[in-house]
C-alpha cells in the first residue's frame, strides 16, 4: 500500500520554494540594476560581513557549492569585485576578499536592502519573522548566529 502524500499546499518543500519566491522577488528587482546575479550578490554580503575567507567557508556562509563558488569567483574577479590570494603555507588553500568596487555594490544597495527586510518583517510581524528564522535553522545542518 502506498502512503498517501500530504497535499502540495501543505508540502513543506514547495512552501519553501514557493516562500523562497516571494522573498527573493524583490531582490531580484534590487539586483537587476547592479549587473550581479544573486549567487554574487550572497558573496559580496558574507565578505562584507566577515572578511577574507577562504574558499570552503565562503562557500559554505554563501549556500553555495564548491564547484560553483570557483566559476562564479573568476567571473567576480574578472568584474573587480573581489581579489583571490593563496596561502602562503598552503598553496592549495585560496582566499577570497571584497575589493572596494564590491564593497561599493553593497554600500549603494544597504538601504535598499533594509528596506526589502523592514517589509518582510512587517508582513510577518517581528515575533514571526524571528520565530522562522530560528525554525529555519533547525533545518539548517550548518546554521550559526
């Protein structure tokens, strides 16, 4: 006998997707005037929140994969968004930084960004907008702060 699957309006992977939607649609407008794709724009963020990083924690802090943060990294590097060094005990081991042409993308869009946040956390309300962000983290393998 085969389970009977919950109705895709109450499917927790298609209300994600479907909630993931209708949070990055606004972003994306953001974004559509910088000339950065969102897997960017999450790069210029998390180094311009932390610092340098090496390559496995950028990609990590930016939800991104490790073979995809390399291809997006050189075309970042190409536009002079960021800078690559490597270890100098460790050559196999990179580090990725901000450049002041990214930092200027985030600075430029700051308030914007606030104000997509400061919508969203009036449409759930304070108290919601935390209370999912701590459930999300449950799901989170990764989840810190």
């Amino acid at each position: 006998m085969t389970a009977k699957l919950p109705s895709t309006s109450r499917s927790l992977p298609i209300a994600l997707i479907r909630a993931r939607e209708g949070v990055m649609a606004p972003i994306r407008d953001m974004l559509a005037e910088t000339g950065i794709t969102e897997q960017q724009w999450r790069v210029l963020r998390v180094l311009s929140e932390h610092g340098p990083l090496d390559t496995s924690t950028l990609a990590n802090r930016a939800s991104l994969l490790f073979p995809s943060l390399t291809r997006i990294a050189t075309t970042m590097r190409n536009k002079g968004l960021i800078t690559q060094t490597r270890d100098d005990v460790d050559r196999r081991r990179q580090f990725i930084a901000i450049t002041e042409v990214g930092q200027k993308i985030i600075d430029d869009h700051a308030s914007q960004s606030a104000r997509i946040v400061v919508e969203l956390r009036k449409t759930l309300g304070d108290e919601n907008y935390e209370h999912l962000l701590d459930l999300l983290a449950l799901l989170d393998p990764d989840a810190r702060d």
